[in-house]
C-alpha cells in the first residue's frame, strides 16, 4: 500500500482538461445545492445524499475511464451521474420522479441508471453492487471487450460480507474492476474508525490488490489514481483499489440530525475544498482569471435552472404503464 | 397512561426492559451516536452506555450471527436492522440459526433475541427500499412475528418480545411511528402474542389487517358506514406467529364476509394463507369468496403517483367490500 499526494502544481494535465474538471465539480456542487432546496420544497422526495464535498472523487475519477468502460455507484450518486456525462435536465427530471427522467420516474435519487453511456446504476444496498462488478469483470473478459468496471462505494461497505467476497473474487479471477472507496469518514452517523479495525487499503491489501491512498478533496490526484488504476486493469494485470479520503458537507441525507459532528470538523474540511484548491491553482497558474470564473458560475446556474425547468415541465408517467418493465418479452426492444 | 408516539412507546418498553433485566442489550446501525434511524433507540445510549447499546458498523448479517451467540451464551440481545430491507442481508442467520436451533438441537439451544426493523412503503423510496415482509418472515417454522398498529400495542408487544425465550422478528411500519395513542406506563403491561384485536365492532363484513395495513381497514370502515351503511368489523392481528384464527373465525361466521388487507404482494402473501383458513374453518359462513386487498403486482416505483397506484388504499378496501354487495 503507498500513499500519495499530488499536487497541482506537479501535474501534467492541461489548462483545458483542468477547466473542465473545475466546471464539473462547480456544476455538481450547484446541482446538489439546487437539489437541498427542491427537497425542503417537496419536489424532490424520498431520500435523498447529496454529494457536496465529494465532487473531486467523481470528476478526477470519471475522467479517466474511456467511453466504452461501466460504472456501478451506490446511492450518492448525482455526482457520478453528471461526471460521467448523463444530462442533468434527465437526472433532474428523475429526481422529479417525471417520465423523463434516466429512470423513467420509477428509481428516483438512489436509483440512477444510463446504459447509453455506460452508467449500469446506483445501488441503495450497501456494497450490493461490488459483486455486480467483478460480474461485468467476468464479461470483459470472455467477451474480450476490454471494458473496465468503474465501482464506487463508501467507506461503510468495508463491514458487508459482500465487500470481501468481491475483492476476493475479483483478484482470484483477475477482473478489470477498479474498486473506488469513497472514504468521507463517516457511514452515516458511525465514524468510520469505529466501524474497521484497520485500514481500507489494507483490507485491499491483504487479498493481493494493488492499493492506494489519496486525498478525495484534490481533483488531480484523484484522478491520477484512477487513470494508473484503469491502465492496469486495462493491461490485463486485474483490479486495483482506490481509498479517496474525502468529507460530506451536508447531513447523510435529509434527515439527518447531524448529532455525531461538530460543526468545527466541516469547517475544517471546507478549507480544504476542491472546488476552491482547483480555482485558486489555476488561477496562479495564470490559466484562470476572475471574469473566466464569473462566466463558470453562471454557466452552471443556468444548466440546473434549465434542468430544474425541463424537469417541472415533464409529463408525469402515467399510472397504466405501472406494469412496465417487469418481465422483458421477445417483442421487447 | 400518557399520550405518546409509537416510536416513543417503543423506546419506553426498551428502557424498561433494560432497567428490568441486565442481561438485554441493544445493538445495530446507528442507534447510539445517531440516535437511530426513525429516533426510537434516541438517548439510550447517553443512559445506558455503551457496553448496552452498541453502534455496529454496517453488516446485518454479522451483526444477527452475534445476537443469536450472545443469545446462546445467555445474553438477550436485541438487534436492530434499521430497515426490513436490509435484513435480507441477514437472512441466512435469521432462518438458519435462529428459526432452527432449538429444534435441531432437540431442545438443547434455545435463542430469545428480538430482531426489530422498518418496514412498509409509501415514502417514495423507491423498489430496493420499500418491502413489506412481515408475511415472509411468518413462514419460517421456529419464528414469531410481530407487527403492531399503535403505540399502546407497540409497547406492550416489545416488552412480550423480550420475556420470550425465542426469536421475536418484531416489525414496524414505518408510517406508525407518528402515530401517537395512549400508553399504560405499568412495567408489567404486556400484550399476549396471539390475540388479535378487534378495533372496532360490526356485522357485515370482516375486515382482517396487520401492522400498516390496519389503518386503510379502519378508514374504509369509516367511510362503509358513512357512505354505503355498511357495518365493518376490523381485525387488527397484531402478531403473524402466533396467530389469533380464532378471533378472526368467529368475527366471519358473524358477518359471513372477509376481506383481507395488506401492503405485501398479494402472490403468494399471508393474505392467502389466511383465506385458506378462513376457507377451511367458515367455508359454509361465507357469502362470498374471500377477498384480498394488497399491493399491485410490480416493484414499488418512486414515482408518487405510481406508487400511490400500486399501494393498497382504503378505497381499494371499499371497492372489495361492495364488490361483496353486488348480487
Ligand atoms: C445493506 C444496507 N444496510 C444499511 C443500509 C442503510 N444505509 C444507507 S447508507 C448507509 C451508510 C453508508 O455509508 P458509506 O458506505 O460510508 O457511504 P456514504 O453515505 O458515506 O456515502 C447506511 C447504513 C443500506 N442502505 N444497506
Ligand atoms: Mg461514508
């Protein structure tokens, strides 16, 4: 297991690819804002775990897996839907639950999927998923298709049986899945260290994975990671483990009372912000000017203005297709 | 007697018991710390420690597995899944271990653990996290099931639960929780498992629910006897194993109709084994066939309009009890 920090300044990515990271992580950040206050309006509904605080971890991440390689999220999965190009005016209409939504109004938040662009769903089961992966490892594979899994989680899969099953697996199999651990220290109101007694790459580790450690809150580093993660899969040498260490800003999901945290904990880790570590780089990087940043933001607050609007204007599903999609017929496309 | 929600209720009888009996102690996914998922367990970690309610990371069926050895070694632990939905998880144990140690053992092991969660849709979660499966849970040979209505009920339900030597799988429509009632404080009030209820009298027709499913039987009731004149008896089952068929029984050969309500899937439901015995025991009472009102026969979908469609409603239950009417 190795540890590393990248810093901005020693990254060989591009203003262009570094302008794009910073404008995905402002769009998310301004989608999961927007989304909070839809929910405390009851047009949103159900639960729903926002992402801010996390958007490095699906934007460094997103950006190193080619067209033809898959996803498998959990259920904060927003993020990862707009990082890996799904339309936001669709991710939105699915939180409307309208019938133009990725899911048709039937999955919700939690529930996200775009096989088009490779994006195979959010899971609501923790590490539900993680055995889905190495499955899709097992078809890239015999299909010869060399597609890479891209399987994010949080840091409370670690507990679940299904977590190990699939490491293990996946090393005995030699899948090309790079296992992403979202590690915001906290699976809901449990911190972490008091739900493992080790250390999540070393759990990697001890099933013979490739592992690292990164900060969650550094866009390129993330991504660096994932990109070296993707290139072993991809060469046929099977999964990789990433450990992102990163931190939520808002409660697990709506409803949470938040009693488990001090205020001072998320003030700290705003210091951090990836948003803000990319912005002021760049912009001493003489790659990035005030005005450049002013045209960002209302680029953003229009794209979720414009979903927000598409979503309200969108059909509901009418209540005889209910029994939709319950069994696929021949007939079926 | 004190007026309280049955999440409230809940936490009195598990505070109770626990100042009753040391050897209880509680444990799962953020009941402590966070206070529990739907606030029940809230400050009973603050008053009884951490040794008594403990935080557990994320792994339902491990967490069982340890409830059902602390049982074996002499503890009475309870165990919360936070959701119904997640106890699929720890299915294994539950049906395995729990349901089947006494009677492989030949008596020898017995397992007295309460196995609490949330169940029921109706809250937009969508199809992972929306299951009713009180009707699953009943078909294992070895466990009781529990599914109280109300906040009285609730409390002395779970105090039952925990002077009993067996697996108690004890499940909580998550829509009851707010519904507030009045609660004897006696420690030793206790509800017998297996005695319905009969939430109110009539004599046209039986109307049998359980846990969430009791309250669409009652409005429809109201509105029989506001709208058509009709007199429903309702029958609140209140536990699923043991079960009360008596109550139910001689509540038919009454009002010779039965109609059965709950938010599980009607194929292969408990609804159908209770109108086998209602077939079997009133079949010459009956003036018609048995009716069942459940869940549509899809997933539940986020949607709230679908999943207003697909949830049993108590015009749903109306329709069933006219369509008795209907010569
Ligand atoms: C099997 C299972 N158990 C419990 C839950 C309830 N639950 C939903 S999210 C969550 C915490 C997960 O934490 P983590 O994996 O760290 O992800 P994060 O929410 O921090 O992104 C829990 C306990 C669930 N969805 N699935
Ligand atoms: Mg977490």
């Amino acid at each position: 297991m190795t540890t590393e920090t990248t810093s901005p300044a020693g990254t060989s990515l591009g203003a262009e690819q570094l302008g794009k990271f910073l404008y995905e992580m402002m769009l998310i950040r301004r989608f999961e804002e927007k989304c909070g206050e839809l929910y405390t309006k009851g047009k949103i509904r159900g639960f729903l775990h926002l992402y801010t605080g996390q958007e490095a971890c699906a934007v460094g991440s997103m950006a190193a897996l080619e067209e033809r390689d898959k996803i498998v999220t959990h259920y904060r999965d927003h993020g990862h839907a707009l990082a890996r190009g799904l339309d936001p005016d669709r991710v939105m209409a699915e939180l409307f639950g309208k019938a133009t939504g990725v899911s048709g109004g039937r999955g919700g938040s939690m529930h996200l999927y775009d096989v088009s662009k490779g994006f195979l769903g959010g899971y609501a089961i923790v590490a539900a998923h993680l055995p889905l992966a190495v499955g899709l490892g097992m078809a890239s594979n015999m299909k010869k298709e060399g597609f890479v899994t891209l399987c994010v989680f949080g840091d409370g899969s670690v507990g679940e049986g299904e977590f190990h099953e699939a490491l293990n697996l996946s090393v005995l199999w030699n899948t090309p899945t790079t296992f992403f651990c979202e590690n915001n220290l906290y699976g809901m109101g449990v911190p972490f260290h008091a739900s493992l007694s080790t250390d999540i790459p070393k759990l990697a580790a001890a099933y013979n994975m490739p592992a690292v450690s990164v900060d969650g809150m550094d866009v390129i580093a993330v991504h660096e990671a994932t990109r070296k993660a993707v290139e072993h899969a991809r060469s046929g040498k099977g999964p990789y483990f990433i450990e992102a260490m990163t931190y939520r800003y808002r409660g697990h999901s709506m409803s949470d009372p938040e009693l488990y945290r001090l205020k001072d904990e998320i003030e700290e880790y705003r210091q951090r912000d990836a948003i803000e570590r990319l912005k002021t780089h760049l912009m001493e990087a003489g790659q990035l000017d005030e005005a450049r940043y002013q045209e960002l933001i209302a680029r953003v607050e229009q794209v979720v203005d414009e979903a927000v609007e598409f979503s309200e204007q969108s059909p509901q599903p009418g209540i005889d297709t209910l029994y939709d999609h319950l069994y696929k017929e021949p007939s079926d496309g | 007697m004190a007026e309280m929600r049955m999440r409230e209720a809940l936490r009195e009888a598990l505070r109770e018991e626990m100042l009753r009996d040391e050897t209880i102690f509680l444990m799962g996914e953020d009941i402590g710390l966070y206070g529990g998922s739907y606030a029940v367990t809230k400050g009973l970690l603050e008053e009884f420690g951490e040794a008594r309610v403990i935080d557990t990371p994320i792994a339902e069926s491990g967490i069982v597995g340890a409830g059902i050895g602390a049982a074996m070694g002499g503890l009475r632990p309870m165990v919360e899944l936070m959701t119904i939905n997640f106890s699929f998880l720890a299915l294994d144990q539950i049906v395995n271990s729990a349901a089947k140690l006494y009677h492989m053992s030949n008596g020898q092991i017995n397992v007295p653990l309460v196995i609490r969660m949330a169940s029921g849709g109706g809250s937009q979660l969508a199809a992972t996290h929306s299951h009713s499966l009180e009707g699953l849970y009943a078909h294992f040979p070895g466990l009781k099931v529990v599914c109280p209505s109300n906040a009285a009920d609730a409390k002395g339900l779970l105090k039952r639960a925990f002077r009993d030597d067996n697996t108690v799988i004890f499940i909580e429509h998550t829509a009851n929780y707010a519904i507030k009632g009045e609660v004897p404080d006696d420690p030793d009030f206790l509800i017998e498992f297996g005695v319905a209820n009969i939430l109110r009298e009539g004599t046209d027709v039986t109307i049998v629910g359980y846990g969430g499913s009791v309250h669409q039987a009652t409005r429809a009731a109201t509105l029989l006897e506001e709208q058509e004149e009709i007199s429903a008896e309702v029958i609140d089952l209140r536990t699923l194993r043991p079960l009360d068929m008596d109550t139910v029984i001689a509540s038919v050969k009454k009002t010779n109709r039965c109609v059965i309500v709950e938010d599980a899937w009607r194929f292969g439901g408990f609804g159908g084994e209770l109108a086998a015995q209602v077939m079997e025991h009133a079949f010459d009472w009956l003036d018609a066939p048995v009716a069942r009102v459940a869940c549509k026969d899809v997933p539940l979908p986020y949607n709230r309009n679908l999943e207003f469609a697909a949830l049993p409603s108590e015009e749903d239950v109306v329709d069933a009890v006219l369509g008795m009417f209907k010569e």
